[in-house]
C-alpha cells in the first residue's frame, strides 16, 4: 500500500487515518467535534463521538485506509473542507473511496462523509461472503 501522508498536511487528517488503520478506534472519534457527524457510505448518520467509535468498533475492523489525493479548500468562518480521493481496503474487497471532511477552527471534525465510488453492479459485487441476503421481488419488467 502506498499511502500518501506526505500530501496530507491537516495534522487532524493524518491523525484521522493513521488511527482509522491502526484499529484505534476511540482515537478517530476523538478527532471530532462532540456533536461531529459522520455519514458513512451504507448507513444513516452517526452523530457524537461515542457512537462514531461504537460504529467504528463494529464496521471497520479490518479496514485499511489508502489515501491518495487531497483537495483542500478554506471556507468561511475559518473552516476548512478536505476532500480526500484513494482506495479502502477490506480482508474481501478493494474499493474506490472519497472522503469529505469539514474542520472547524479548532480543527475538530464536525461532518465526514465517505462515499464509495463503484457502480451500484460493483457495489453488489462487494458483498462480504457467507453473508446471508434477503433477495427482494422484481416490481419492474
């Protein structure tokens, strides 16, 4: 994996990943506001930072994080809006990722949003295996 820290120069985002892809679970969420909110890619949002490690102690156990491309862009009140392009990596699957991150002035996050970026026909693909789905009936011909 050829992480990218170098580009990343918000010390909260470098926080943010390394925790994320170490396991330290409690950390990352540390890294938000008290009332910070995350909206992951499948699930509603998750607002407060011991929900954020809850969540996070359940869905990303064995996820990598791989950031590759940062955009950053200064927004009023002395906010800061960080995308971050690259890949996350699962035991099962690779998948394209951006991440949106809004920072306040004292650098805490207040919103990540991850979004998957694959086809819907990809997303399917990404099923976890032995997984059990409920296969809905077809209302279109």
């Amino acid at each position: 994996m050829n992480i990218v820290w170098e580009k990343i120069e918000e010390p909260t985002l470098v926080r943010y990943f390394q925790t994320l892809n170490a396991g330290e679970f409690t950390a990352t969420a540390q890294l938000f506001a008290q009332d910070g909110v995350m909206y992951p890619p499948l699930d509603p949002a998750i607002i407060g930072v011991e929900k954020i490690t809850a969540y996070l102690q359940k869905e990303a156990q064995d996820l990598k994080a791989e950031p590759q491309q940062i955009v950053k862009e200064n927004l009023a009140d002395n906010h800061i809006e960080i995308q971050v392009t690259g890949k996350a990596h699962t035991s099962w699957c690779t998948v394209n990722v951006m991440w949106l991150f809004i920072l306040n002035p004292q650098r805490e996050i207040l919103a990540a949003k991850i979004k998957l970026l694959a086809s819907p026909q990809d997303l399917i693909a990404l099923r976890p295996p032995n997984q059990e789905y409920t296969e809905l009936p077809t209302l279109m011909n």
